[in-house]
C-alpha cells in the first residue's frame, strides 16, 4: 500500500500551501513542560486518559467516494531529547509528491487493528523494525479530504542504526524535536478559497539545517491534537 493515499491532504490543485494566508500563530498558547515529555511521563499519559477535546479531525470532502480506514504512525524517537521521525514522499508518486507525512496508509484486509496497519507500513516504507516499536495508544480518527479516515498511533521507537526508506514512496527522512512540534508558537494557522471554498489548515515550518520542512494539512493537524491531547 502506498503513502499516497493517506499524505498530508493538499486540496489537489493548490500548488503551494506556502502561499496561502497566514491568519494567525498560536503563541498565546503554553507548550507541553518538558516534563511531561519524557517516554515515562507519555507512557503514563497513554495509560491514564484524561478528559480533553481533539481541536482537528474533519477536513471538507473534495472527493466523493465512499471513506476508506487507514493507519499511521506518529513515531516519538527516544533520543536524548525526543524526536519525531517524519518523511518526505516521493517525487514519482502520482499525489501529495514531496509533502512531508508519517509513515502508514491504507489498512489492508489482514490487519487485525490499526496498530498493525501502522507498523506494517511503517516497516515497509522506512525499515522501521516492529521490535523497536513501543505502541503507546490511539489518537482519534482524523477524516482527510481525500475521503480517508486515518488513526493515528502513537508510539515510542526505540533508534536504529539505519533506516531503509522505499524509493518508490519515499524521498528522505528526517527526525523534528518534539518540544519543537509541542509548541504552539510554531502552529500556523493558514487559510484559502479553493474552488468555490474555504479551507483551513495549520502548518509547522522547520528549519532543518539549511532546508526547510514544511509540515502542513492532516499531518499537522495530527499532531495538534497530540499537543491538545498531551496538554489536558
């Protein structure tokens, strides 16, 4: 199955979300304390919901076919500092080439859950080991334009020596801090009429050395929710 069908949700026809208007960023609001970042405090979080209101999980339709379950996962690197591993999709897919996404897609008909939807297409993606892999839980269902409706699940990953990306769906790989994403002066809020609609979506620019990822739609809008979900 390939990433392309659950990606980060760029309303075809919008060349660059880049340009789209900025309404706002988030620094009114307080990031998650480094305390409740680390892998026991998220362990413990997962094991202990709190009430909390996910703030992102539907976006406008611009397909009409019927919804399709997918997976992905949102993989906390345990470095000495945690990280989130991201990758950069293909070029030579035929949708979403080059937006920034988690691993994960669509769930086939031998998946017993989401949580092997998820690790089966994180291994065949990037390489990542189910071994490595510590699954923490589920955030809620995010329903995407492309008429998917994906879970996410959270997990920690424990580093490997390499990963071995598929050149067929992915381009690069890269690890963002998570106190960066958990911190909403780094959430934008974007905004454009788009065929006769109007569409909203946060990003995250990194600046990643010299390169700048820019995390945006359902990828984004997943991790929102993690921050709402870690900050209740």
């Amino acid at each position: 199955m390939s990433a392309s069908d659950h990606s980060s949700s760029r309303p075809q026809g919008i060349a660059d979300p880049r340009q789209a208007q900025l309404i706002g960023v988030d620094s009114q609001l307080p990031a998650v304390p480094l305390t409740l970042q680390t892998p026991q405090a998220l362990r413990t979080r997962f094991a202990e919901p709190l009430p909390w209101q996910p703030e992102t999980m539907l976006e406008k339709r611009f397909v009409s076919r019927e919804p399709l379950d997918a997976a992905v996962l949102v993989p906390i690197v345990l470095r000495e500092q945690p990280t989130v591993l991201l990758t950069v999709r293909s070029a030579k897919l035929n949708s979403h080439s080059g937006q920034v996404a988690f691993p994960g897609g669509k769930r086939d008909p031998q998946d017993v859950s989401a949580e092997a939807t998820a690790l089966r297409e994180a291994h065949e993606e990037v390489g990542l080991a189910p071994k490595n892999v510590e699954v923490l839980g589920r955030l809620p269902i995010y329903m995407t334009g492309t008429a998917f409706n994906i879970t996410p699940v959270v997990a920690l990953v424990h580093p490997q020596p390499a990963y071995f990306p598929n050149p067929g769906e992915v381009a690069d790989l890269f690890e963002v801090p998570l106190s960066f994403l958990l911190n909403p002066a780094h959430h934008e809020r974007h905004a454009m009429h788009w065929q006769g609609v109007d569409r909203e979506w946060f990003a995250m620019p990194y600046q990643d050395g010299e390169q700048q990822r820019y995390i945006w739609g359902a990828t984004a809008g997943m991790l929102r929710n993690l921050y709402r979900f870690l900050s209740a």
